[in-house]
C-alpha cells in the first residue's frame, strides 16, 4: 500500500491569492478479499474556501472522515459548506461522517453555523475526541495525535498505511519535544511554518529554522512546508529552512501531489 497527498490548500491563517486555506487530502487505496479496491479518503483540516477546491480532486460525498488538528476558524471554516452538503446538497443521505478534533469541535461547528446546542448534526457527523498517544483507525489508515504547543487544545497527527508508509503532520505549533516524537522517522512531514525568524513570539508557530530543526531531530524522509503566511517570500522559508535541514524539501502549494 502507499498513500498519496494533495495540497488543497495552504496558505497560513487565512485563504490567499493563490490557495484555500489550509486543507490536504490523504488517500489510500485497500484491496479487498474479493480482489476489489476501495479509496480511502481523508481531508485534515477544512479551512476557509477549501470545500470548493475540494470538490475539484473529489466528490465531497466519498469523504471517510475529516481530521482537525484545533479548532481555529482559519482551519475548520469551511465545515460548514460540508454541512450544507451533507443536509441539503448532493451528500444527503450519505450517512455520517467521522469528524476528528479536541473536545472543543463540536461546540465550534456549532458556532460557525450560528446554531444553539440543540444542533447536534447527528444525521450528518459523527464527532470524535482524540487524545494525545491514542490511534485510532479510519479504514486501512492508523492515526496518532501528539500534543501540540498553540493557543487552544492542538494537536500533531501521525499517519501509517498498513504496508508502513507514514506522514506527520503538524498542524499549529511551535517546536515541541512531542511534535518531534511524533513525526520520529516518517516518510513524510508536512509541517507549518507560519512564522520567520523575524517572529519574536514563541508558543503559536514555527519558523522555517524550527521546521527544520524538528525534521533533524526526528530524522524524517522529506519536509513540505505549509501554512505561510500569503504576505511572507517563500524564498525566506526555504533559506531559514536549509539552515537546520539539508534533506528533501518543498513548498507546498495548492494542487502538488505527493506519493508516500
């Protein structure tokens, strides 16, 4: 088995002149015992105009779940086109989707959607609460959280197909002992980088230099970095970046695939 990664989106903190927010589709494909395939699609997170692009890569219906790593609206906004849907649109009657996140996901939902507590969207989602260290599967797929350093309840995800192909991904944080354990050894990490150097404040985001400090330390295939702010030169990243990271490296940008 191997999964392959598309950039939905992926600008930082908020959709850009050339990306969604920040949005990645993960698949894999199963073979079953009759010999059949099943894909298996996954998206971790739904930021702002990222449901639209989707739609470009996928029908939105054949989604198997949504992984958010915290419930910033920069990176969940566009739940509630997914939402809309899955109620009123071609989704409907589609059964309910796994939405993964904090404790915080469901009263989030509900927030952007401006609806009561009386909404609990049980005909379209099914909420789930990760825990730090505890996997969980969705089909073929293992995924691990590791606690993040951000301003809210944040989460790291690790990723691992059955034949042992493996991601992390990051979400918002800054460099932290459990990001890099997190992301120790995998083929792939997608990892943020939404500040510079020139960022003083610590406890939110990474720089280029932490990013790559952190796939050093963890001893990573390759680097993707994501979540750059839309007014920063992607030039400044990747130069900060090759100074603590001498292996494989990119930019993401929307619409590059990876195979892991």
């Amino acid at each position: 088995m191997s999964m392959t990664l598309t950039i939905i989106g992926c600008t930082g903190s908020m959709s850009g002149p050339h990306s969604p927010a920040s949005c990645y589709l993960l698949q894999t494909q199963e073979t079953r015992e009759d010999g059949t395939t099943r894909t298996w699609n996954i998206a971790l997170e739904m930021g702002p105009g990222a449901f639209g692009q989707l739609w470009r890569v996928i029908d939105p219906a054949d989604l198997d779940a949504v992984i958010f790593s915290h419930c910033h609206a920069d990176h969940m906004g566009d739940v509630i086109s997914l939402h809309v849907h899955r109620r009123w649109g071609p989704g409907r009657g589609c059964g309910t989707l796994l939405l993964a996140g904090s404790e915080q996901l469901p009263e989030r939902v509900r927030q952007i959607d401006g609806c009561d507590p009386a909404e609990t969207y049980t005909d379209e989602f099914e909420f789930y609460r990760m825990r730090p260290g505890v996997p969980f599967n969705v089909g073929p797929l293992t995924i691990t959280p590791s606690t993040a350093q951000h301003t809210v309840e944040a989460f790291g995800v690790r990723i691992e197909d059955e034949g042992g192909a493996t991601m992390f991904f990051t979400g918002d944080t800054d460099q932290c002992d459990t990001i890099i354990e997190g992301a120790r050894g995998v083929d792939l990490l997608l990892s943020e980088a939404g500040f510079t150097e020139a960022d003083t404040t610590r406890g939110i985001h990474m720089s280029g230099v932490r990013a790559g400090e952190v796939a050093t330390q963890a001893g990573v295939r390759r680097v993707v970095l994501t979540h750059i702010q839309p007014w920063t030169p992607v030039d400044t990243v990747m130069s900060e970046l090759r100074q603590t990271w001498q292996g494989e490296a990119q930019i993401a940008r929307a619409g590059d695939v990876f195979e892991i």
